[in-house]
C-alpha cells in the first residue's frame, strides 16, 4: 500500500456471489477448485445456529468432507490463528471456507497466511509481508459490516502486547467472496446496527483518504447513501429482506472502497480499544467516527459535504462548511437512532489507559492515509473527547 501517486492498485476478490440462495454454491465452488477438505473456520454461534451444519451437509451430498474449527472468538487473536494451523496441518485440510463475520473471515485469513508462509501469524504485521498465496479460500459472509470476505485486511490480537496487528496483504484477499441475505436474517438488532455502523465508517473514511480514487469514490458514495437508507429498517426490522439485500450490497461497496483507499485514525484508534479492552469493533468505529470527522474536517471540507449529500439531506443554499457540519450530525443521528452506545466511558474505558492506546494508534497501518495529521496529544484529546 503506496500513499504516493505513482501507480494506483485496486484489489477485490477474483469471483463475487451475491444475493438471496447464493450460499447455495458454495459446493460447486471448491469441486471447480479440486478441493475434497475444506477447513470451515467459524465460530460457536454459527454451530449453534446450525449454519455450520447446513453447510456440512450441502458440501457431503457433493462428496466433499469439510473439518470444522468453530473456534473464533471476536476479536480473534494469535493463539486463535495457530490453533486453527494445527487443525489444518492436522486433518490435511486442501482449502478453507471462513463463515460468518469479521472474526472468522480473520482469523481464516491468518490461518491461511501461515499454512503456506510459515512462521507464526505475528510474522505478518504490517504490508504484504507474506510471499505466497493462501490456499483456496471461500468466505462466505453473514454480517452486512466488515467486509472482510473481500478485503486484503486481516486485524488479529497480538495477545502479548495486547494490540491489534493490522496485516495488509493482497495476498490475504478471498478467492471468493459470498454474500446473501439470506444468512443475515438471524442476526440481532445490536449486531445488526454495529456492523452497519462498521460499514459507513469503511466508507466515510476511505472517502476523505488521502489516496482515494474516482473508482473507490464511487463505492464509497453509493455504500454512504444505501446506509443511510437502509440501515435503520434493517435494524427495527431484521426480516425485511429488501433492507438486508441493500445492506449486503452497502457493505461490500464500503469494502471495495476502503480495501483499495485504505481508512484512517477511526480505525486506527478502535484497534486499540477492540486490543487492549476486547471490544466489539463496529461499536468503537461508531462511537469514535463523528469525533475524528470533527478532526478531519478543515482537510476535508468539500468531501465532507459531499457525505451530507449522500446521506440524503438537503443541502442547496448552504455553505459548504455547513454542509459538511450536517453530514457529521446525520451521522451522530444514525448512531443514536440505531442503539448505539453515547460513548466509551459506557464500554469501561479509563482515561489512564489513553496515552498508551494514542501511541499503539499513530503505529497502525490505518493512520497513514487519514486525511489530517494527528500529534500523539491530538489522538489522546479525541479518546477523552469520546469517553
């Protein structure tokens, strides 16, 4: 990942499935590849729900005997990933299938990084760091929020250091990503909101990035403008199949946005809170987002009127500072309408805790194409302007 301006990439998953009943190819998707052992890496509530099974039995009618490691916890870290290593090397896995959320699709990613560079998942912090592919990878998805199914992004805890790792690595991106609403159904309102929240953070700050594109503008605006429609339904209503279907579609946008224009100190700043607190990462994203777009305002007044406009409101004969102050309070709106929580005090953060989390922030791979450089007292002033 460049900031400069001499080449410009763009990364996204070879094939996309999307859709209601798309799940339902997934079979069809390793024999094409030759695979006969998938690793399925999910987690306890997926078994729970009987997700996991519903795909054993699709992959068995078609001769392929899957291996199952539905050990992922949220926020998966080190000791997670080399767990999953061994099941792999132990079973002979040829492939693997990542189901569910943003802690899965990880924690798979690092699996995969490891069974094929070797070393230890740690090894791999920072940017494309790793030197040959994962093995055959489908990632089929059940939250509308991360993007992880599609993106070059593996975030995993460094459990010694109690950070977490951003990996980067094109070489971590899917093979395939599958995304139907169909899965996303059973999620709660709080997930439902969080991961939505997640989402419009992607978008917003991969478009104020210092190495945004026409092309990841595009997504970005169009994943700004679906939320903003579409979130509050899915959240009041989780069976409203029309509002799951825009916001499958809302979060890859934001994916492909942020995947290719990379994010900024929002996330940069929740790295810190999901390493050191264990919090759920699209709540931090939501609560600290309005607080660095206050921040990141003088440097991107325009872009940031740009927002108000994709979030519906009206904005004709206004200035564009004002436009811009809008946008950043249609989105405190959407946090409160959805249940988001009003700050981090309410998840148990202490101030004594903030110098140290500023500092593992200005490290993180995030901060680099954030649109306003921030000193180590700036990132510390948002924290306590948020607790």
């Amino acid at each position: 990942m460049s900031v400069g301006r001499e080449t410009l990439k763009f990364f996204i998953p070879c094939v996309s499935i999307m859709g209601v009943g798309s799940h339902t190819e997934v079979p069809s998707l390793f024999i094409e590849r030759g695979c006969k052992k998938p690793l399925i890496v999910t987690d306890k509530m997926m078994t729970q729900l009987g997700v996991t099974q519903q795909f054993i039995d699709l992959m068995k009618k078609v001769g392929i005997t899957p291996i199952v490691y539905d050990e992922t916890v949220p926020n998966p870290t080190d000791n997670n990933v080399m767990k999953g290593v061994d099941v792999y090397k132990g079973h002979d896995c040829d492939s693997i299938m990542t189901l569910g959320g943003g802690s899965p699709h990880d924690c798979g990613k690092g699996i995969g990084i490891v069974v094929t560079n070797g070393g230890i998942i740690n090894d791999y912090e920072g940017v494309d760091k790793s030197k040959n592919r994962m093995p055959p990878f489908i990632a089929v998805n059940t939250t509308a929020g991360t993007a992880s199914e599609m993106t070059r992004f593996c975030i995993i805890t460094d459990t010694k250091r109690h950070v977490k790792m951003a990996i980067v690595d094109w070489r971590t991106t899917p093979d395939v990503a599958v995304n139907d609403p169909e899965l996303m159904v059973g999620m709660p309102p709080s997930l439902t909101a969080a991961t939505g929240m997640d989402a419009l953070t992607h978008a917003v700050e991969a478009y104020v990035s210092i190495i945004a594109t026409p092309i990841t503008d595009s997504c970005a605006f169009k994943a700004i403008e679906l939320i903003s429609q579409n979130l509050r339904a899915a959240v009041a209503f989780g069976k409203d199949m029309v509002a799951r279907d825009k916001m499958a579609y809302a979060e890859y946008l934001a994916g492909m946005a942020f995947n290719n224009a990379s994010l900024g100190y929002v996330h940069a700043m929740a790295h810190q809170l999901g390493g050191l607190y264990n919090l759920p990462h699209g709540v931090c994203n939501a609560i600290l987002l309005p607080h660095i777009c206050k921040f990141n305002l003088i440097a991107k007044v325009d872009r940031f009127a740009d927002i108000a406009r994709a979030m519906g409101l009206n904005i004709e004969g206004v200035s564009t500072r004002r436009a811009a102050d809008m946008a950043i309070e249609a989105i405190q709106q959407l946090s409160r309408d959805v249940g988001i929580p009003a700050n981090l005090t309410q998840l148990g953060v202490k101030e004594q805790d903030l110098k140290t989390m500023s500092e593992n922030a200005q490290k993180d791979a995030c901060s680099f194409t954030n649109p306003r450089t921030a000193t180590l007292q700036d990132i510390i002033n948002i924290y306590k302007g948020a607790l």
